[in-house]
C-alpha cells in the first residue's frame, strides 16, 4: 500500500514524540491492511475517511482519502476538538 501525505499531515506528526510516532505507525498499518476501517464522511467531506484511534490515552482521528486499491492519501491528524473544522479547511469546502 503507498501513502501520500499532504503538509497538514506531516505538519501534525512533527509534534509528536517517538513512542507516539510508533503507535501511529501501528495505525497506519492497520488502515493500510483495511482501508474501509474508517468511517466514511458525508456532506462537505464525502469521500474523506476518518480513523479512530488512541494515541498515549488520547482519542486522535486520522482522515484520509483512498485514492485507489494501493494508494491512500493521508490529510490531517488530531485530536477530536476542532478536528472537523480543520479538515474542512484543509480540503477546501
């Protein structure tokens, strides 16, 4: 599985510390193993998959776009608070 990042993403992960790092990269193999894990966003953000996860006893949502049957294009991680309006942002609606 290939994944494309976008600046907000890599923007995101700059901030956190290794033992964090490794625990997203445990997320990301499982959404690279199953990308329909996500929940599947409507309205303004149709076609944005967002990813549940905890990440050092914090809820963090990872969105993504699946582009094709090996590619995932990763948009934003964060915490819940705001999350939704940032990614609005990010995409552009």
């Amino acid at each position: 599985m290939r994944l494309l990042v976008t600046p907000s993403f890599v923007r995101a992960t700059k901030k956190l510390h290794p033992p964090q790092k490794l625990e997203l990269d445990a997320a990301l193999r499982v959404i690279s193993g199953n990308p329909v894990l996500g929940e599947a966003k409507i309205g303004d953000l149709a076609g944005v998959r967002v990813y549940k996860f905890r990440l050092s006893n914090q809820m963090y949502l990872l969105a993504y776009r699946i582009l094709d049957e090996q590619s995932l294009k990763l948009l934003t991680l964060g915490s819940h608070e705001n999350f939704h309006r940032d990614l609005k942002r990010i995409e552009g609606a």
